[in-house]
C-alpha cells in the first residue's frame, strides 16, 4: 500500500488505512483490487466531510472522528433465534420475496430467494463472482463519480457484500421485494455495504428496505451504505424505505437514481430511529419524459439528529419530479432537509416541484430546511414551498374535548402529518407496513 | 348537575369577559343562553370546555358534584361533559372513524368499561348514523375537512350522540346551517334528551328553539346574566330585540 503514503494522509483516515492492510484478503478481481485502493486512497486524502461542506453541515461527525469504527470482518457469530425474533418484527407479515443481509453480508438462512425467470436477485458477491458484466460497470461509474464524496470512496475500498436485483425487460414483479440490513449489535463496527438495482425496459418492480438494528441498547455501529437505481426505458420503481436503526447507531445511506426515458421512479423514506441518521438521494433525470417522485418522512427525539439531502437533476427536456417531505422534530433534536433540483440548459418543459413541511414539537428542537433550485431552462414549471410550525392548538383541544387525553392527542396530531406523506406509498401492503411502524413508534414517544 | 356561582374569567391580555355569571342546571334540563356578539357567550362555553388562555379569577363550577375548574379538559370530557363546537376544528391526516373510536375508548376506560373493538365500535356507528343522516363517507374522512359547514355541525351532534354525555353545551349550532339541515341537527338533539341528561344550548337567534323547547331561557349581556324566564322569554327576545336590554341589535342573519 506504498501508494497512498505518496499522499497527505488525513488523521482520522488513518484507522482505516491500517485496517485495509490488515483485512482478510479474498481472491477479487483486479479492477475491483484497483478500484479499492483508489477509493481508500482518496479517502486518506479527503478525510470525513466537514461541516464547511455544504450538504454535511447539519451533522455532527464528531463522535466518529475521536472513536473510529473500523469495518467489520466476518460476520460474527450471531445469535440466530435473535435475529429471527428481530426479523419478525421487522419484515411484511405477508410472505414476501426477502434478502437479508447481517452486519453487512448475505444471510442465506434467513431469505426467502423464491427465483423466477427474468428476475436475478442475489448477494453482491454473488454477483461479483456470476454477473461482472452487470455489476462492473455500475461500480466503476460509482468510484468515478465518489471522488469527491469520502465515505462514498470508502465505500468503495471496504464494501463487504450488498443486494443486487436486475429485473428483465417486460417482466412485472407486482410483490414487494423485501430487502433487510440488519445489524446484529454484536460488535462495534462499521457496515459498508454495495447494491445495485438494474430495471430492464417496460419492467416493473416494488422494493421495499429496511435498515434496522437490536431494539436493546447496543454498541455503536455505522453503517455506511450505498445503493444504485437504475430504471430503464419505460419501466417503473418504487422503492421504499424504512430506518429503525438503535440507539446509538450512524446511518449514512447514499441512493443513485438514474432514470431512462419514460421510466418512473417513486421513492419514499421513513426515518424512525437511530442516533444520527443521513439519507442522501441522487436522481438523474437522463431520458425525456421521466417520472420522479421523492417523497418522506422522519421523526427525530431525544438529542438525536435527522437529514435528508436530495438532488435531483433534470439533464433532458420532459422530465417531472416532485417532493413532499415531512419532519417532525422533539425533545431537542434536530432534523434537516436540503432539497437541491438542478434543471439544466436543454431541459426544456420541466415540471419540478418540492414541498417541505415540519413540525416542532417543544422549545428545544430544530429543523432546517433549505431548498436549492438551480435553473437553466426558461421553460419550465419549477415551485418550492417549506413551512415549519408547532402542533395545532386548537386540533389538539378539540381532540381533548373529546376526552382524549393530552399524550394522545399529541400522538395523533403527529401520525396524521407524517401520514400525508406515508399515504403516498402506492403498494397497499408496504403502506400499512410503514404506518404500523410508525404509530408504534409514536406509542413510545414521551408524552 | 351543573352550578355557576359568581364566575369570572378574563383573557390573557387581561379584558375581563365574565363577570360574575349565576347559573344552576338541573338534571333534564334544557337551558337556553341568549345574548348579541361580545356578550360573553363562546367563552362561558370555552371556560366550561377548559379552554386554554381564560383565567378565571372569581367564583366556581361544580358540575356534578365536583370542582370543574380544577378538572383537566380530557377529564371533563371523559366525564361527561360535551361541548358542540361553534367552529369545529379540521385535523388533516385523523381518520374520524379512529378519532371517534379513541374518543368513546377513553371514555370507557374513565368509567372501567371494556374498550369497544372495531365491530362493536361499527353497530354502534351505524346505529347513530340513521340519526344525523350521515353517510359513511364522511367516516372515511379526515376530522372535518372538507366537510361543509352543515356537516361539520351534524358531526358535532353525531359526535354527542356517540359519547352520550351527562351535560351537553351546543355552542353556536344552529349558526350557518340552512333549514333543512337545522331540522335534522334539531332532531338529534331532541332524541338526545334524557332525564339524566342535560343541555345547554348557547345561540344569537330563535330559531333552534323553535326545534328543541328548552325549559328555561336566560339573556346574557356584558358578562353577567341579566334576565332569565321560560320559554316565552325568547320570543319575547325576537320581537324586543337585544336592544330592549341595552344593546343595538344586529341584523338578522340570513337562513
């Protein structure tokens, strides 16, 4: 690794750099050894984001630069009547397609592959080994475009295993596909985990994700995730996510959406849990006539700090988008939103829209929102709207003229605004999945 | 079942609008509280509800026995205490059929009942519905929104007739509705009263008591009660005006 010492190494990358040296070396192919090496290398130069950087400014890195999480080898031995108790709280109570990956790695014993024709659906390393032609290319372009993005560069060197799914054109998964990251609080450790999605043309598939950890208080953990989307030519995602990470874990979770001409794409994201959570959405708007929804919604208590960034950038004409994003922040939390939407010199006749809508509950929370519009197109149909206000006193009287008590009318309030945005989940069995989560988790919130 | 002795409240910014209200309810009894706009009508109804943002600085309420002014606003509604809200609030994204359940729910839990499940919860929905003429979409709603200003007060009634309080304050419900719809929230109502049931219906006009006969009629003015008699008081009112107590009357409002 002489290599990299021709560089300034940052201090903080220097844990990282030692435990590269030091990790069980598995027979890789070349490239992805130099892909590696490069992203390791450049994360040695970079170190972590700070908060000069503008779409890291609203969270605290701190706690990971004084305590480093070394990425984590095998997976360890892990209690599997836990984990099978964990899941079943966790998965569709219908029987569902499901990937599971512990700590980061496929977990063969506890999903349920179902295989079908058109439909390839397995671990990353898997798929490095049976499907380089899918996977390579999507992991170049991604080490390509990390060099600017650290954790994504360490992404790259450390990523142990992920999920790939390539559905074949024409073909209709209606089912969801359940794909769960759990992790097992078992160790200390950070996840670094690579996926990808590849939708043929004119096919169409539900995803749904859960990231989740023990419900117990366990060690910290960092999970540093990157998934690609790539929807072809008229074909149709929807990928929802759910994270109920504990306590005390760090969920940085970066998606890339590429969209082809016609394809439409509807993500939305339900933020539980977790003691710092960052979900990051890239959509490249690539082929005319796409469709664009990015939707979500979180809940931040307690001191914990919830972001959202999104970016979605309309590169050719005919292109919609729109964002509904709701927070809810207590105790004295923070939550934040930045909502970029770059609409670029040829993309004529776009239609982009974003709503930001917040909640704050108490004196001591806060939520940021920023919207960013950058336009380069005169035709176009762009709005941004971001409101942040308390609970309704007077919804919350009304209610406990009702004889509801206070607690529960908080609860109720609180659910039927982050419902509006859950409401927008199309698959009727991952929507009731969501709302139940999220009105358990409600049922923890101190009154 | 409800004594008002000497009340007194003012607002936050310190303008007293209560200002010493004598008023005793019998069980069974249906009053009438009659008086022009800023006579102090909406907030004897919201000091009674435990409104937040009224101070009462003088006087008392035992409703049933107990201090109600000491009672936190659930606990008045949990018992048995139900005010029909002049202007019904909208809460988007609160089903009204869960809002409801939670509502009758607490109630039986305050009393050691057991809670209603979803079928249970249903016949009795249904059963009261016939009443009000409500169809079931407007269960599937949100909490009054986009419910016209004629639903939102069958709601209200619906509401009381799900709850079954022990004392009922109609704030303003005969305003804004339309003859048709004032006949039915009417008829609710009178199929409501009971002899251990007792209402008290605060409105500018006549008209609802032309519905529903109240037992006793009472004139509010600046705060205090200034007349009380039967029924007869209220035609009296129609055809004297506030005036005849000191005030300008306002323009009839149109049905």
């Amino acid at each position: 690794m002489s290599a990299i010492l021709d560089f300034p190494v940052r201090p903080e990358a220097r844990p990282y750099i030692e435990a590269f040296d030091h990790r069980a070396v598995t027979a890789e192919p070349d490239w992805l050894v130099r892909d590696r090496r490069r992203g390791l290398s450049r994360f040695a130069e970079l170190g972590f984001p700070n908060r000069k950087s503008e779409s890291w400014r609203y969270l605290d890195l701190q706690p990971l630069e004084k305590r480093p999480l070394i990425p984590a080898h095998a997976a360890p031995e892990a209690d599997e009547a836990g984990l099978r108790e964990r899941l079943a709280g966790l998965s569709l109570p219908e029987r569902a397609r499901r990937l599971v990956l512990v700590d980061g790695r496929f977990a063969p014993g506890l999903s349920i592959m179902e295989p079908r024709p058109g439909l390839w659906l397995g671990s990353m390393a898997q798929a490095l080994r049976e499907r380089p032609d899918l996977v390579r290319p999507a992991i170049e372009q991604a080490a390509a475009d990390a060099a600017a993005h650290p954790f994504a560069a360490l992404n790259t060197a450390f990523f142990a295993d992920g999920f790939v799914l390539e559905v074949a054109p024409g073909i209709d998964i209606e089912r969801p596909i359940e794909i769960v990251h759990l992790a097992s609080g078992a160790t200390s450790a950070s996840l670094h985990t690579r996926s990808l999605v590849v939708l043929g043309a004119g096919s169409r598939a539900n995803l749904l994700e859960i990231y989740a950890g023990p419900t117990a208080n366990g060690p910290a953990y960092w999970r540093n995730d990157i998934v690609a989307l790539r929807v072809g030519e008229g074909a149709e995602l929807n990928r929802a996510v759910l994270v109920e990470e504990s306590a005390e874990a760090l969920h940085l979770a970066q998606t890339d959406i590429m969209l082809r001409a016609g394809a439409r794409f509807a993500g939305f994201a339900l933020l539980l849990r977790g003691r710092r959570l960052r979900h990051e959405a890239n959509v490249a708007i690539d082929g005319e006539g796409a469709q664009c929804r990015l939707d979500g919604a979180y809940l931040v208590t307690g001191s914990d700090e919830t972001n959202i960034v999104t970016e979605i950038d309309h590169r050719v004409a005919g292109g919609h988008s729109s964002e509904l994003i709701k927070g809810v922040a207590a105790d004295r939390a923070h939550g934040a939103f930045q909502g970029r939407i770059i609409v670029r010199e040829h993309a004529q006749k776009t239609d982009a829209h974003q709503l930001s809508r917040n909640l704050i509950i108490g004196e001591r929370a806060v939520i940021d929102t920023k919207p960013e519009l950058e336009i380069y197109a005169d035709d176009v149909k762009c709005s941004h709207g971001a409101s942040v206000g308390d609970l309704d006193e007077a919804a919350l009287f009304y209610l406990r003229a009702r004889g509801i008590s206070a607690e529960e009318a908080r609860r109720m309030l609180i659910d039927g605004f982050l419902r509006e945005a859950v409401e927008t989940v199309e698959d009727l069995a991952t929507r009731t999945h969501l709302l139940r989560h999220l009105a358990r988790r409600l049922a923890d919130l101190e009154g | 079942m409800l004594e008002i002795k000497n009340l007194h409240a003012r607002l936050e910014d310190g303008r007293e609008i209560l200002k010493g209200i004598d008023l005793s309810v019998g069980d069974g009894e249906v009053h009438a509280i009659m008086g022009p706009n800023g006579s102090g009508k909406s907030t004897l109804a919201a000091v009674l509800a435990g409104r937040d943002g009224y101070e009462v600085t003088e006087g008392s309420v035992i409703y049933r026995g107990r201090d109600l002014l000491d009672t936190p606003a659930d606990e008045r509604a949990r018992e048995g205490l139900f005010l029909a809200f002049q202007y019904p609030v909208e809460i988007p994204g609160v089903n009204n059929t869960y809002f409801l359940r939670a509502a009758v729910n607490a109630q039986r839990r305050h009393r050691g009942e057991p809670e209603l499940d979803a079928g249970q919860f249903l016949r009795l929905v249904r059963a009261k519905l016939k009443l009000l003429d409500i169809g079931d979409d407007l269960l599937q709603r949100s909490v009054n929104v986009g419910f016209s200003g004629g639903e939102k007060k069958r709601n209200e009634i619906f509401q009381m007739a799900m709850l079954e309080p022990r004392l009922a304050i109609l704030d303003e419900t005969d305003s804004g509705l339309d003859i048709d719809a004032l006949r039915v929230v009417a008829r609710g109502v009178n199929e409501l009263r009971a002899p251990d049931r007792s209402i008290v219906m605060i409105t500018h006009y006549q008209r609802l008591l032309q519905y529903v006969e109240p037992d006793h009629v009472h004139v509010l003015q600046e705060g205090r009660i200034v007349e009380s008699g039967d029924k007869s008081l209220a035609a009296d009112l129609e055809r004297r005006g506030y005036g005849a107590f000191g005030e300008v009357p306002e323009a009839a409002e149109p049905a």
